[in-house]
C-alpha cells in the first residue's frame, strides 16, 4: 500500500478529532430510527455536505447497514473540481480518516479499469474531492471492516453510466465477494426551500419507485437536479444487476430545516435499493 489518500476535508466538513468525530457519527446513528427492512441492502445514495447539514441524513442510510458484513464497499462520487470523460478509479493504496485507513481492493479497482475503457487510474482527481471522503468515517463506523474501491465521476452522461455500471459489475461478478455499492449525491442546491422541496420530490419519487429511465428523463427535462446524479444512476443499475429488486427512501431533509435559512438551501437524501426478502416470496 503505497499510495495514501490523506483526509483533506477532516476540521471543515467534519471533526478532525477521532474521538469527536467518532461520538458524532455515534450520535447521527443512534437518533436515525428506521423501520426493519426485509432483505438485503445492496446499493445506498447518500448525501456528502458538511456532517453539520446532510450527516442526520446520511446516518439514515448508514443504519440501515449497521454491522453488515461487506467484503468491498464500491464508493463512487462526482467530480466538483475537475471535468473528464473517463471514470478515476484508485487502484493501489488506501484512503485515511480521522479514524484510520480503508485499504483499496486492488483486485476489483484493477479488475474495473480492464473493462471496457470507461474507467482510468486517476489520482489525481481524488486528491481534493470530498465526495467520497465524507462517506468514510461512516461507513467505518457502520461496518466492521472492509475494503474500498473508489471512483470518481467527471462525465456523468446517462450512457457513460450504463457502461460504466456493466463494467463494474464485468468485473465483480464471478468473484463471490459481498459487496455493498454507495453513490455520493447532493440535490438541488441555492433555491428557496420551497422551490427545492419541489424538485427534490421528483427525485424522491423516482427513487422510491427505483424508476431509473424515468429519473434520467427528469434529470435531462431539468425536472430536478442532482450534483451526482451519475453516481446515483451507476448505484441504482448497478444494484438491480447485483439482485435489487426495489428500494427505500429512508430521510429526505435540506439544509434549511437544519439551519433554519430557507432562503437558499441545499437538498439530501438517503435510500438503499434491496434483493431478496419480500419481493423473492
């Protein structure tokens, strides 16, 4: 493990303190109450701002995996620094938090980058994006251990997601290990709050309905918008390719109900799409 992808956002989107941040993420998990879900979680969307804004939301979604036993977590992220067309994946290494680091699946990221031409080693585009980093420190709260696999998105055209979701799961598929995939996503950004509730809901509502062309029609109608309405799309295809068979909307929340501004508020979200359970009887 050469190569460490140090925490950059640690003491601005949440405490650089492991005991802090630990007993914070602590806290989100304990006051997220969902309700038993029937069958196995598969994929999950989950927000990436400041914990203080989207960290309730996303502990929504974090619970509902809690103590899962997951070889590789699949986590993929826009880019908000840099365009590119191919999807960065880091292939060696490992990613640092507060709270240690995740080592990366070199098997699987190697294995990704084979497939197709739809994905490149890239570090370079992780060094400073904050969209999968946010993501970590809950998930090694969550979870007892497993290993990563990051990418990164600058192209997040509808097709670029289909290819890039039937390369990863090319490249998983015949390797028995138990996976869980993560797409890192905020929602409309500076409206009003209740103009953001609005399109918002469109997203919501396809999500609940795991209706991936009709998202992707609304997303192109700019019927809604989503910062990483790739990694939405790739974790939605690429789940109902690993079994999922329909989803949950755990929390949907903006930053005006945490801060009380509602004059330009930023939209979260959390589902987890699931296989097995009630739709297999």
């Amino acid at each position: 493990m050469s190569e460490v992808r140090d925490a950059v956002v640690a003491g601005t989107f949440y405490s650089d303190n492991p005991k802090v941040l630990a007993m914070e993420i602590e806290r989100y998990l304990n006051k997220a109450k969902i309700e038993a879900l029937e069958g196995e979680v598969v994929g999950m969307v989950s927000p990436h701002a400041g914990y203080v804004y989207s960290g309730q939301v996303a502990a929504f979604g974090m619970k509902a995996v809690m103590n899962g036993l997951f070889d590789t977590v699949i986590l993929i992220g826009p880019s908000h620094r840099a365009y590119f067309e191919k999807a960065a994946v880091m292939i060696k290494g490992s990613y640092r938090t507060p709270l240690g680091a995740v080592e990366i699946d070199e098997e699987i990221a190697s294995a990704i980058v084979k497939e197709g031409g739809v994905a490149s080693p890239n570090e370079e585009a992780h060094g400073q994006e904050h969209s999968l980093e946010v993501q970590l420190p809950f998930l090694q709260m969550a979870l007892a251990s497993f290993k990563l696999v990051p990418i990164v998105m600058g192209s997040q055209e509808t097709e670029k997601c289909r290819a890039l979701a039937a390369s990863i799961f090319r490249a998983v598929k015949d390797r028995g290990k138990r996976l869980l995939v993560v797409g890192s996503t905020d929602l409309s950004h500076y409206y009003p709050y209740g103009h953001a509730v609005k399109l918002d809901q469109v997203i919501v509502n396809r999500l609940e309905k795991y209706d991936i062309e009709g998202l992707s029609q609304d997303l192109d109608a700019e019927l809604c918008e989503a910062c990483g309405r790739g990694p939405m799309m790739v974790t939605m295809m690429l789940s109902k390719a690993l079994g999922a068979t329909r989803s949950k909307v755990l929390k949907y929340a903006n930053s005006g109900d945490v801060s009380g501004d509602k004059r330009s508020v930023v939209g979260y979200v959390s589902a987890v799409f699931l296989k097995g359970g009630e739709a297999a009887r």
